[in-house]
C-alpha cells in the first residue's frame, strides 16, 4: 500500500479546483471586481483562514438581467464538483417578509 497523507492529498485537490475556477473564469467576459472576489474569498476558504461558526462564503450577485451572474455561479459551481442546475426563482422573494418562505 502507498503511504499517503490525507492532509495533503485535500491541498492537492483544493489546488486543481481552485486553477480550474480561474480558468474558467478567464472565459467570462467583464466582471472582473465579482471574479475577484470569488477567487479572494475561495483562497481564504481553501488556506482555512475562515471562522468555521460560519459559513463559508457569502456572495451576493446583483445586476441587470444578461449581465452574467448565473453563468458565473455555474463556473464555480462546476470548477468546485457541485451540482449547477439547481435554480432559484428569486421574484418569489421580492418582499422583505417573503424572505420567511426559505
């Protein structure tokens, strides 16, 4: 048997999801502050550099319809091995008490 170490075999793992993020992300056109911040906010996660009470990481994407908030949500989402057809419907929520329905 071979004599690996789990600790590094997750570094290992982490280190090709996160270059798969940026370069997919490199494909997506404009949003450079919101990829930037996803990239940020995924190192901290990834260096354990986050309060574990916590979730671990937040983003809100906001914009004009076309402006690519999906199409990025779908790239992280496949560079992390998640599942990216899941869909929100978020007029649903157009109300501050309509917030109580998740």
């Amino acid at each position: 048997l071979y004599n690996v170490d789990a600790a590094e075999l997750e570094t290992e793992r982490k280190i090709e999801r996160y270059q798969k993020l940026v370069s997919s992300f490199e494909n997506l056109i404009g949003q450079a502050e919101a990829k930037d911040a996803i990239l940020r906010n995924t190192r901290q996660v990834f260096a354990g550099v986050v309060d574990r009470n916590k979730p671990r990481q937040r983003v809100l994407l906001a914009g004009l319809k076309g402006q690519g908030k999906t199409e990025m949500v779908k790239l992280f989402a496949k560079a992390m091995g998640l599942p990216s057809d899941n869909r929100l419907v978020m007029s649903e929520y157009s109300t501050s008490h309509d917030v109580n329905k998740m």
